[in-house]
C-alpha cells in the first residue's frame, strides 16, 4: 500500500492576541533578503543605494494592488463586478502572480523615469534576481495555506491537504482531500533553480552587462515553469474546466514569447561595460 503524505501544518505561525501566518511571515523575509541582496548589488555597481528606499516602496504597493486587480479582471470580475467594494477587501485571499507581474511591470517604468532616468531593463535586470527567491518563498507559503495544489496522484510523494482550513482552524476535525500533486513545492523548487541561474548570470558572466539578458531569462525560466506546472494542477475558477489551457496558462505565453525576444536581442547587441567597484570586481569571462 503506498503511503502518501498527511499535511497538518497549521497556516498560522502564532494565534494569540494577534496571529501571524507563515504566508506573511515568508512574504516579508523574501523582501527583507532581497533589499539586501539589491543593495549589495548597487554597491558592487557603484550606483546611487538611495534608489533602493523608492524602489522598494514602488515593487511592494504595485504587486499588491497588480496582484489583487490581476486575480479580480482575470478569474472572477463576473463577482466582483457586481460588487466592486469587496475588491478592497484583500484580507480575504485572491491574488494572481500574473497581475503582480504586470503591477511591477508599470511600476517600475514610472520608477524609471522619476527616480533612476535609466531604461527599465536596467532596473529589471537587477530585480528579477532576488524576485526568483521571493516567488520561492511565496509558493511555500501557499503550501503552509494548503492551498493551489494539483490534481490526484497515486505518486508516493502526494498530499493530503485540509480542505476544510477555516473550520479546522476554528477547532473542527480536519477534512483531507485526495493524495493529490504538491504543486507549491513544484514551483518552488523551480523558482529555487532559476534563482541560482541569475545568481550565476550576474555574479559569474557579468549578465547584466548585456541589458535584457537576466529578465529575458527570468521571464522565461518563471513563466515556462507556471505554464508546465498549470496541466497538473487544480483549476482555480469553474469557468477554467471547459478551458484547452487554463487562465494561467494563457496568461504566461506572452512572457514566455517576451522573454525569449529579450534574451535573442540582448545576445544580439554588443557588452556594455559597467564600472564596477574595486573592491569587489569581477573576473571578466
């Protein structure tokens, strides 16, 4: 008799007079890290590190609110326009990496041109690489929720989730649903990989000297793998069943279709030679 795997982790880290949740708790250290990281970065360049403070500002309010209109327009604006107000009401879950993707997109094209006077791509080529690990780290919080799991599977490795979460949460016996794919560890561990490739990208070869080249690869290496993934996983809206490919998937072809020009193009165009600090420059390859 195969032996699957029984998820009983509890979503909620503390729950006592306040409650914090793994998803908000991985939410925040991917961010945390990834200031970081960005800093590091702009030091190694030798760049103006008080860009950071409004960058960071510009990605966090834009994939928030890109995230919550994405889920609304692309899964459920037949509710939601009926009942704008409940749009506000972000508490109560739905959130599309898709409309994340495209908040940040338009934030950092206004980022551009009020703070850094730089084209996109050069901000981009240097976000994307902590963001592989921030998608991580979310994707892991969505395991912690038992939630955007796949389809059942009789693999060894296949999960047992609580479907009834808030009821469980509120002291009822917990319902699991059927061994079914871990999708969130699926993409995580995918996100992990791209994660080390733009490390390797920008640290080793000197990428970003080729602008387009890391968010060609990122676009690519995300959205490839959300696309993959999407055939074994649940779908998110009824209206999805009668779908060839699923809303997500559709989503992430043009991604894919953009990545894959950036990184032609860049490949194309001739090294533009950054001046790096002396301290910490790198062996030119």
């Amino acid at each position: 008799m195969t032996d699957f795997i029984t998820w009983t982790a509890s979503p909620a880290l503390y729950d006592g007079f306040i409650q914090i949740r793994w998803y908000g708790l991985f939410f925040a250290i991917g961010f945390i890290v990834g200031y970081s990281m960005m800093d590091r970065m702009f030091r190694h360049e030798q760049l103006n590190v008080k860009w950071l403070d409004s960058l960071f500002v510009y990605v966090v309010v834009a994939m928030v609110i890109g995230a919550r209109l994405g889920h609304c327009l692309f899964y459920e604006w037949d509710v939601y326009s009926q009942h704008p107000i409940e749009i506000l009401k972000i508490w109560k879950g739905g959130l599309a990496s898709h409309g994340g993707a495209i908040g940040i997109l338009i934030a950092i094209w206004i980022y551009s041109r009020r703070v850094t006077h730089r084209s996109m791509l050069f901000t981009l080529d240097r976000l994307v690489v902590p963001v592989a690990l921030v998608a991580a780290f979310i994707r892991t919080g969505n395991l912690m929720n038992h939630e955007i799991y796949g389809h059942e599977t009789s693999l060894p490795w296949g999960f047992r989730f609580v479907e009834n979460l808030p009821q469980w949460m509120a002291g009822a016996e917990p319902i699991f649903t059927a061994p079914s794919h871990p999708t969130q560890i699926y993409e995580a561990l995918c996100y992990l990989l791209l994660f080390g490739l733009l490390l390797y990208l920008y640290w080793r070869r000197n990428a970003e000297e080729r602008e387009g080249l890391i968010f060609g690869t990122f676009l690519i290496g995300t959205f490839l793998s959300r696309f993959l993934i999407e055939f074994i996983k649940n779908d998110q809206v009824a209206f999805e069943a009668s779908m060839t490919l699923n809303m997500g998937q559709w989503l992430s072809i043009p991604f894919v279709i953009a990545g894959v020009w950036l990184v032609v193009r860049a490949m194309q165009r001739p090294r533009v030679p950054i001046k790096y600090a002396p301290a910490k420059a790198k062996a030119k390859r």
